[in-house]
C-alpha cells in the first residue's frame, strides 16, 4: 500500500520528490510498498529532509545507507555497476533491500538466502538496470516503448484534472505488479534451474526424465557444464492433457532448431496406431513431422519412446 501526504507528520516513514514522477523513484517506492505500508510525503524542502529520520529517496543530495539516504544526482555520487550503468534510486534501494523483499515474496516457496541473492540479481539485470540507465541517461533509445516510459505515462496531464500524486499511487501499483511478477519469474527460473541440474545428474545414457515440466529446462540443459548434460538427446515430461511428451534435445542454445538426434524417420507425422505399429510401443500417441517431438499416453511408453530412438 502507498498513500501520499499533503503535509509532513508523525505517520509519514518515507520522503521523496515532488512531481513529476519518474520511474525510479516509482518503484523504489513499490518496493518499499512490498516491506511496508507506505506512508509517503513528497517534497523538495531541503529543511524537511535534513530533519526527518524516515528513509529518504531520489532527493536530498546524499547517499549514506546507515542514515536511508538513498539520492544519486549530487556531485560525490559514485556507485556504478560494473558494465558501467550507474545507480539510480530504483537500483539503490533494491541492492539495499531486495533479498529481504524477495524472501518475502517467495517465502512460499522456500527461498533461502542463496537463492535470494541470485533473485536479486536476476532481477537487476531484467528490470532495475534499464530503469536506472535510463534515468541516468545511459538508456538505449528506439521506437518500441519501456517499461520507464509506461510509468512516465501516469504523471498528470495538464488539460485533464488530475491530482498529481493519485496519479503517482496508480504509476505506483503498476510498478509493484511489474515487479512482483518479475521476482516470481527470477524465483521460478533459479529453481527451476536447479532441479534440471539435479535431474541432468540423475539422468543415465542420453535421456533426462522429469516427473514434472520445469519452465526453462531446455536452456538450463543446453548451458550446462555437466558432461552429461553434451550427451543427452530427449527429455521425457508430462503434458498438461495428462500424455507425456519425449522432445528431441537441440545441439547447441544458437541452433534450437535443430536436433542432436532427430525421432526416426519412419515416425515422421504418424498417430496412434500407425506410429504404435512403427514404433512398437503402445501407448505412442503422436510424432511431429519435423522429428523434434513425440507423445506418449503413460511415462513408461515416453520413456520407451525415447530409448527405441536413441537405438535407431
């Protein structure tokens, strides 16, 4: 929750500028949102800042975390990431706040403090740093629309009568959505990430099975510096119709169109009977013409399905 003050008092725990807004600040304080109700006051009265002890962002000319200080635009401000973007307030307050603002959200999940930090990275690098090189002007420009832009769209129009920091909470919720979802995303793929290298570990001869479908499993095999996982050719898993599917595993991440070793030929766009026929498996439902996938009714015929062809 965000909800902005007219005036300064007692119940206000967080200080940033006055509109118009821009996307760092907007979700730095989406952010915050996450940790805490946030009870906002937006000014630039240098008097106010200097004397509240509620964390400051994206104003007041000073960087000290210890005090929450969280301002990038003075003079002596010199944190950069090392491809060179510098830090804006979005990326500030996620490298001062983000494992604890992910182990929130994917307390669910059991994410612990190894996996929080690789989110947190994650997440820099998908989201915060394009923010924050954009607000810094390191941005690239082009023609299709950033998620900064977007936020900038929510700032008050001068012909419409609109109440500059409601529009501000509104750029505010969209803010925390894009985030959230994208620290769901970051979590799902880092677990997912390491199930498949547990799965590549456990696999024997050249099939990897997984008893549920892991999001990304394909490109967490393919970057694998497993030995086993340069041997593998199909991936047995369970469709969503209750079948279980046997794809053909590419050579390389630059070449997923291909196959390290295609379903046979004599498979190629047969169904059911036909392909049972061909293929000597029962329960086989399915074989794509282009030889990349293949399905079965149970596990075991998946299974069967893949072993018959790394035999072929």
């Amino acid at each position: 929750m965000v909800r902005v003050h007219k005036t300064y008092s007692e119940v206000v725990n967080a200080v940033t500028h006055t509109a118009p807004h821009h996307a760092d600040e907007v979700f730095a304080t989406a952010m915050l949102a996450i940790l805490f109700p946030v009870e906002l006051f937006r000014t630039r009265d240098q008097n106010v800042i200097n004397n509240t002890k509620v964390i400051v962002y994206d104003v007041g000319g000073e960087f000290d975390p210890a005090r929450k200080r969280f301002d990038h635009h003075q003079k002596s401000f010199s944190e950069v990431r090392p491809d060179g973007i510098t830090y804006s307030s979005a990326g500030l307050i996620w490298r001062e706040y983000g494992a604890e603002i992910v182990k929130k959200l994917g307390e669910a999940k059991g994410v612990d403090d190894e996996i929080a930090l690789e989110v947190v990275s994650y997440v820099d690098n998908a989201l915060i740093r394009g923010i924050d090189a954009r607000d810094n002007g390191q941005g690239e420009k082009g023609d299709s629309m950033s998620v900064s832009s977007v936020i900038s769209t929510y700032n008050s129009l001068w012909d419409e009568d609109e109440d500059a920091d409601e529009c501000f909470v509104k750029a505010c919720e969209i803010a925390g959505m894009i985030l959230e979802r994208e620290i769901k995303v970051a979590i799902s793929s880092i677990r997912g990430q390491k199930l498949v290298k547990e799965q590549i570990e456990a696999a024997d001869g050249a099939v990897i099975v997984m008893d549920q479908f892991i999001g990304g499993w394909l490109e967490a095999v393919l970057t694998s510096d497993n030995p086993k996982a340069a041997n593998l050719l199909y991936a047995v898993f369970p469709a969503v119709d209750g079948n279980w599917n046997v794809q053909a595993i590419p050579p390389t991440i630059d070449d997923m169109m291909a196959q390290r070793k295609p379903f046979p030929e004599g498979w190629r766009g047969l169904r059911d009977k036909e392909l049972k026929e061909a293929s000597g498996v029962e329960t086989a439902v399915f074989c794509h013409t282009a030889r990349f996938f293949a399905v079965a009714k149970t596990k075991e015929d998946a299974i069967a399905l893949a072993e018959k062809a790394v035999n072929d």
